[in-house]
C-alpha cells in the first residue's frame, strides 16, 4: 500500500523542498560526505501541512486536538498500533521548590526523561524511527551512538522484533555496551571516536542497503525528540515555560526541543518560543563556540560526558539557525561542575543522573549563582539520561566506606554523626 505523504523535507542549508514517500535523509544537492573537519551540510526537517491543520480548530482547542490523536497531525507516521509496546514519553516532571535548604525565588522544573524504557531522552527519536520503518516493512535498523542511542534503539528494536546494528565506539562506557548486548543487537565497537563509527554506519548503509536511524542524518530523529515539548506544554497547563536547559553534543536534541514548539508556533497554538540554554561541556563546545564563526573550527573533544563528546557536530546548522532565529542563549560547563551538579541533583532530589544529563542541570546551577533567573519565572532543567549508565565518572565524588564488624555498638557513635549531618 502506498502512503500519501502529509509531509515534506525542507533542506536548511538551501531550501530545497521534497516530497517523497520511500527512505529518504539528507538533501541531495547539498550533503557530502566526503568533506572532513566541518559539520556537513543538507540536514533536512520535516514540514507538515500546517494550513490543514489549523483548519480543525485554533488555539488551546487545536492543541487538545492534537493530544486525542496521539500527535499523529505533527508526526511521519500514519499510527501509533506500529510504535513499541514500551512506555516511551511522558515523562515526570517534577516541581522543585527548594535548592540545598534554601527557598527558589522563581519556578524550577526537572524534566526527567531518564524513565523511559531504556533509561534515556533517545527512546523518543528510536520509537518514531522503529514505527516509520515498522509501517515500510523494514526489518533491520542500524545506527552510531556514543552509547545512548545505540542502547536505545536495540531495546526499542527488541521490543518490536526487529534487528539492531550498533556501531559504538569501544571506549563508551561498559553500561551502555552491556545494554546493546543484552538486548540482542548485534554491536560493532569502533577503535576510534563517535565520528568515526558515525561515518561507517553511512557507508555501510550505503553499501548494504539498510535503514539508518542515525542523529543529523535521519530527519525522523528530531520528529521524536520534539514530542517532549509538546509534553511540557500539556504539563505546564497550556502555558510556555520562560527557559529551558538542554544538554548538547551533537545538536540534536537542542533542535528537536525548538522544532516541537516551532510547530505550535506556526500553528498558532503559541506566540513565543522559551528561551532556550545550549549547555555544553568545556571540553565539548564545538557547538556553542562556533555560534558566531563564519569558518567551523573544530577541537577535539575532551569530557567526562560521554554522551555530548562531539568533534564534529552533525546537526550544527540546524541548531545554529534555531539558537540565532529565536535568540537562545548558550553557556559551558566545566567536568568538575558537571559533577558537583550529579551531586546536587542525587542528593537534594534523589534524580541520579549521567553527566550529560547533569550538564543541564550545572548549566542551570550557573546561571543560578549569577542571578540570571529572574523572580517567578518557568524553568525546565531536561535530564536525559540515568546516571547507573556510566558509574565509573562519579567516583571521583563518593566515598564508600569500610566495612565493620556486626555490632550495635560500634554503630552508635556512626548514627550520632550521620544525623547530626
């Protein structure tokens, strides 16, 4: 059966449209994947017929619309009966009042995504992905992850009977290898950098024909990721949030946020889009440092973060146009804030969190200590992925102790003090 398209793909490097049914990722005229040092451009996004849309209804009324149709106007998929079976979406967001004892002036927000089913924000883009490919009979996905997509994608396949082939580099942390493996994925990990094990999944899907699930390279990604801002709107009681910290690597994640409320800004669902922090790690800013560069200079990355380590960006223009059209705002985090924020975040909340994810939250704590919130304002801290992925970077901040001999009594003076505390 052939599916009439309700969308098109829109380049952001020229502006090419296409309209196109069958597997489709990156616009012909401008991509090139044999340019090295640069991020690459011909990443598409995905247009839907907004004029048609609003014919259903306006406003908060078009919104609720929307929801009871399980966001199918605004998604590449014809039904939700081909998503996974798994709880995906629809995380908690929780309202915190209090910051280490001490009463917030303004609205804090933890957005916190680490629930869904394999424990990280990518389940949102490897469900919509899984369901497209699920709706054309394709059976075998492949993907390069720093570890969470990869983990993502063989869970969400398993869940779905479908074949996985991770490329990971073989340093990522051996949570997210163990993950890919126990989910039955067949993974290939690379002696090298994630941009490397990105650039052969490319070539191989090129070669064998297969389906590519991949970050800045699959439009679909993004159509995923920017349910959690539909999420937020519907949280929040039909209301914008006045800033939102993101993590970033490779300029996904950031874009899928923008993209959700630019759909309900075209719409007419909403006047203004939040302002929106690209947090990035010090060591990891290709992004944020090239903000306002006319030449792309990449270093090579450096962070405890594994999962936003990126030395060449794949969706920078994307993120790049979305930060400068809607006036975003960007800051980077040292590692060492990145884990004094883990800490706050696990002890003050008891939200144990992987240091990509704690990224976001260092990059609130920053503005925090600057006073760069204003009094009752909305913000949302996204926290994307469960900190029991990667155990070995926070153990620079625990202490486990020695342990005694089963007696009451050499635990009374231990008790004293640990309450006192």
């Amino acid at each position: 059966m052939v599916i009439v398209n309700k969308y098109i793909y829109k380049c952001v490097n020229c502006g090419e449209t296409y309209d196109r049914n069958d597997i489709f990722y990156v616009c012909p005229k401008c991509y090139d994947p044999d340019i090295k040092g640069s991020p690459p451009k011909g990443i598409l996004k995905v247009k839907y017929d907004y004029s048609a849309i609003k014919n259903k209804a306006s406003g908060i009324s078009l919104f609720k619309n929307i929801i009871s149709n399980s966001l199918l106007d605004l998604l590449p998929i014809q039904s939700i009966e081909n998503q996974s079976f798994l709880k995906v979406g629809n995380t908690p967001l929780y309202q915190m009042n209090v910051l280490e004892n001490e009463k917030l002036p303004f609205q804090l927000y933890l957005k916190d995504d680490s629930q869904n089913p394999t424990y990280s924000f990518k389940d949102r883009a490897s469900n919509l992905v899984s369901a497209w490919a699920k709706e054309h009979t394709i059976d075998t996905i492949i993907t390069a992850s720093t570890g969470n997509a990869g983990s993502s994608l063989a869970g969400i396949c398993a869940s779905q009977n479908q074949k996985a082939i991770i490329f990971i580099p073989a340093s990522a942390p051996k949570a997210k290898l163990t993950q890919i493996v126990m989910y039955g994925a067949m993974i290939i990990p690379v002696d090298g950098t994630y941009d490397q094990a990105f650039d052969l999944s490319i070539k191989v899907t090129n070669k064998f024909g297969l389906y590519n699930r991949n970050t800045a390279f699959n439009p679909f990604t993004i159509e995923g990721k920017k349910t959690v801002s539909l999420e937020l709107y519907e949280q929040l009681n039909f209301q914008v949030p006045d800033r939102i910290f993101v993590p970033v690597g490779d300029g996904v994640i950031i874009s899928g946020v923008y993209k959700g409320f630019e759909d309900m800004l075209e719409l007419g669902i909403i006047e203004k889009i939040p302002e929106i922090v690209a947090v990035q790690a010090e060591g990891s800013n290709n992004i944020i440092s090239n903000l306002d560069s006319d030449n792309f200079v990449s270093k090579p990355s450096n962070t405890i973060a594994d999962s936003i380590s990126v030395d060449i960006p794949g969706n920078f223009y994307m993120a790049r146009d979305f930060i400068t059209n809607y006036s975003g705002k960007s800051v980077s985090v040292t590692d060492e804030e990145i884990l004094t924020a883990s800490k706050i975040l696990s002890s003050n909340y008891g939200l144990f969190m992987e240091p990509a994810a704690s990224a976001a939250f260092a990059g609130f704590y920053k503005y925090f200590q600057c006073n760069k919130i204003n009094d009752n304002s909305k913000n949302i801290v996204l926290l994307t992925g469960n900190g029991l992925k990667d155990l070995n970077a926070v153990q620079s901040k625990i202490v486990i102790p020695e342990a005694i001999e089963p007696n009451i009594e050499k635990l009374k003076d231990l008790i004293k003090t640990f309450r006192k505390f």
